[in-house]
C-alpha cells in the first residue's frame, strides 16, 4: 500500500512534464527542418527524378517489345525443332540449326527477362524518391511556423509552471517518505515476524497431527522429542500453538498501530497549509505558568518564511506584559501580523474566523468547544502545542524550537 500522498501526484506530474518536453521537441525539431528547407531546390529535384522515370518507363516499354519479338521467334523455333516421328528427321542439319538457334533465343529472353526486371526495380526506387519528395513539399506547404512557434511558446509557459510544481512535489514526496522510513521499516519488521509465527503454528500443527496418529507411547516420544528441539525446549505442539497465537495477536495489534500511525503521517503530510493563525496568550504559558512571549519569538520566526502567520492576542495580554501593542508587537518578524483584541470571547472568535479559509489552520491547546460550528473546529484545522524544558513542540508541524526565558534567540531551531 502507498501511504505517501504526494506519489501519484509526483509521479502524474513527472509524466506531464516528460510529454510536455517530448512535444516541445518534436515543435523545435519541425521549426528547424521547415526553416532549412528549400523547396525550390527540392522543386528542381522532383521534376529530373520524373524526368528520369520517363526515360526509364521508355526504356522498359522498349525491352518488352524487344522481348514479345524474341519469343515468337522462340515459339517457331520450339516447333521446328521438334523431334517428330520420322527417325531422319532426328539428326537432320535443318532440325539441328533450328534446335540451336531456339536455344539462343531462349538465352536472350533470360536476358532480356533480366534487364526488364533490373530497370523495373531502378523504376520502383525513382518512384519511391518522387513520392518521398512530393511528400516532402506537401510537409512544407502544410506546415505553419507561425502556428509552431505559438505552439511552442505556449509549450514552454506550460513547463515552466510544471517544473516548479514537479520540484515541490518532489520535494513533498522526499520529506514525507523520510518520515514514513521509520513506520514503514517497523511495519514491514512486524510483517515479516507475523508470517514467520504463522508457518510456525503449521508446524505446530503438524506435529499435533503427528502425535494424534501415533499408535504407542513410543512413536508420541518420538514427535514430543523432535518439537521440543524444533521450538527451544518445548514439546508441546497444542502449547507450542497456543504461545505463537498468543505473540501473533500481539503482533497484530503492534501492526495495526503502525498502519495508524503509517495513515496518520499521510494524512498530517497532505494538508496544505498557507496561513497559521496562533492563539497568542495560549503559547505564553508553560503550564499555568505565564513565562512571556519567548516561544512565540521563536515559533513565528521559525514559521515566518513558509507560512503567512497571524498571531492573535486577547486583551488581557498587555497586563500581563506591562506593554502597549506596538511594543508587544515590535518583537516579532516584519511579516507576521500581530492583533490584539477586546476581550477573550472575542479572540477566540478572531482567531476562528481569521481561520475560516480551508487551508488557514489554528495553532492553540484550546478545543473551542463553544464555536464548534466555526470551520476551523468542524474541518479539525486545529493543531496542538507543547512547551517542555525551554522547547515549543509541534509534532504536526514536525518542529521543536528551543527558547530562552531572558533574551530572544530567533535563528536557534531546529526540526524533530
């Protein structure tokens, strides 16, 4: 099963970009060829090329009449040369001349059978170059390099928007197949161990058979002997059957985590996300310690260059603070908008509806279980937070960012 979404859009994009180069191509190849083409010259050729099979047609036409004569003249000889019934006439002179002149005629006919044959094949390939030529001027002729040329400016428009879509999809598909690496080893490991477990119970269960068929004591020793080898010491078939069903349901269950995770990866890498709309108070406090404004310097930062940001403050923050909004804002990146609202009811509804686009996602702990018919909540466009230990964890985003408490260190970030 392919988890990672990007593949078949990457792989559907590739093969656009391949045809799209193949018929810019093929358009340069044909702006190339018409541009050297000269059709006077290929005018002049055609005609000395018909002018040539007419001399070749005459001469053909004159070789078979040469040859209609030669083979009567054959045929009269054929009949004079007879043997017949009359034994003088078998060794008569006349008879003789006549059987040797056939024979010469028939030597002449082969040559002239030749030499029609020869000039009917030099025929056939001037034929064929007046057919290739004529083609050629009707290539020529049918051709438009005011067409071609607009055909492939328009060729070249289209792989330059597809080139850097290929490269970002390319890009995608790399980074989630990194973080689907670990998962996908780990599934195929458990994968692996679980078809190993089930030819084990097989065994198992033929060594019950086994013993089931056993006609004495001796014969079931014999199979308890040969299990207790093949499984490490136990000789027990229904025991040896009943532990490997028992790791083989865990295993399942190991497994069927892994897919979760496995569809959880690609479901998080799908998402396009362009604005990230922080609930600003919420990623002010470690706990229900108020520790200020640093994991938000450091998670806007971090975010700034790939995200329109929007950090949204309720009022109670410039209290908090001891500062007035253009200070609160002066220590964030030029291009994330700041705001800070009248009353905490009121931020929670900015933050939700400044988020309403479909790929405007909100970064708070808070689940806004009063505003559950805002599209950020239904759509689940709702991405937690931790702040651990000097750290802003956001496993969606696959950041963690350190901070300090006292001075603001922006550049220091680093991804899970």
């Amino acid at each position: 099963m392919e988890y990672n979404p990007f593949t078949e859009r990457f792989s559907a994009t590739q093969r656009q970009v391949q045809l799209t180069e193949e018929d810019a191509r093929e358009c340069s190849r044909q702006l190339f060829w018409h541009s050297n083409f000269n059709p006077g010259a290929e005018v002049e050729a055609l005609a000395a090329s018909k002018r040539e099979s007419g001399r070749i047609t005459s001469k053909i036409e004159g070789l078979k009449e040469d040859r209609t004569k030669e083979a009567t003249l054959e045929g009269n000889l054929s009949q004079t040369a007879k043997i017949g019934l009359d034994p003088r006439r078998w060794f008569s002179a006349e008879r003789i001349q006549n059987a040797k002149q056939r024979d010469e005629a028939r030597e002449r006919l082969a040559q002239l059978d030749k030499a029609i044959a020869d000039r009917e094949a030099e025929a056939g390939k001037v034929l064929q170059a007046c057919q290739q030529r004529q083609a050629q001027l009707d290539k020529h002729r049918a051709l438009d390099p005011l067409e071609l040329r607009a055909k492939l400016n328009s060729l070249e428009l289209r792989l330059e928007q597809l080139r850097p879509e290929l490269a970002n999809l390319q890009y995608d598909k790399q980074r989630v197949d990194a973080l689907l690496s670990a998962p996908l080893l780990e599934q195929r490991d458990l994968t692996n161990r679980l078809a190993s477990l089930e030819r084990e119970v097989k065994l198992a269960e033929s060594f019950d058979q086994r013993l089931s068929g056993a006609s004495n004591s001796y014969e079931k020793a014999m199979v308890h002997e040969e299990c207790s080898k093949t499984f490490g010491g136990e000789g027990r078939p229904g025991r040896v059957k009943q532990n490997k069903q028992r790791d083989m349901q865990a295993l399942r269950r190991n497994l069927e985590k892994v897919e979760a995770r496995l569809k959880q990866v690609a479901q998080l890498a799908s998402r396009e996300i362009s604005t990230l709309v922080i609930d600003g108070n919420n990623l002010c406090y470690e706990g229900r310690e108020f520790i200020g404004l640093e994991p938000l310097y450091a998670l806007t930062y971090a975010l700034a260059g790939n995200y329109r940001v929007i950090v949204v403050f309720d009022a109670g923050i410039r209290g908090l603070l001891r500062m007035n909004d253009q200070q609160i804002a002066y220590g964030f990146p030029r291009e994330v908008i700041v705001h800070i609202v009248a009353s905490k009811q009121a931020a929670d509804q900015t933050v939700l509806e400044t988020a309403s686009a479909s790929d405007a996602y909100v970064i708070s702990n808070d689940r806004f279980r009063d505003f559950t018919d805002k599209a950020a909540v239904s759509g689940q466009r709702l991405i937690r937070h931790e702040i651990l230990a000097g750290k802003v964890l956001i496993h969606d985003l696959n950041l963690a960012l350190p901070f300090e408490q006292e001075g603001r260190s922006p550049g220091d970030q680093h991804a899970i």
